[in-house]
C-alpha cells in the first residue's frame, strides 16, 4: 500500500443513501475525474471540427494529438498535486 490516506478516504463509510439518482462516493480524485469527462467531451467536439478547421490531414493528426497529450499532461500534473496534498494531510 503506497498511498495509506488515499485509500483510506477512499473506504470512508460515511456514504448517503438516497435516491436521488447517481451517487458518487467522496473522494479528493472527483475533481479530476470530472475535468477527465470535459477533457474526453471537448476532445470529442474537436474530432468533429477538426476537418472543418484545415482540410490537411497532417495538419489535423497534429491538431488532435497536441490537444491529447495536453490534456493527459494536465490530468498527470492534476493528478500528482492532489495526491501530494491528500498525503500533506
């Protein structure tokens, strides 16, 4: 176990039980998962546009592939300050 106050907040039991529709169990990470799905949404919405952008394709795989490796540097950098302030605690 590298990250005990990870997992620990992880396990907490303090889960609501309501019926309210999806339920998602607290944790420091719902932050990145979210901006994970605007990352994925946006990233979808400029495939789509992409073509309309320039009619290159190299120019478009360039496009897409800087928008993939932005977005994947933002969720590790995201990612890594969460876990070191989730340990701090």
């Amino acid at each position: 176990m590298r990250y005990p106050a990870v997992y620990e907040s992880m396990k907490s039991p303090d889960k609501k039980k309501d019926n309210r529709g999806l339920y998602v169990a607290p944790s420091p990470f719902n932050a990145v998962k979210l901006e994970l799905a605007v990352i994925m949404i946006v990233g979808l919405l400029l495939w789509i546009a992409v073509d309309s952008i320039t009619i290159n394709a190299a120019a478009q795989i360039v496009i897409l592939m800087s928008f993939g490796v932005l977005g994947a540097f933002w969720l590790v950098i995201r990612t890594r300050y969460l876990l070191q302030r989730t340990l701090k605690k």
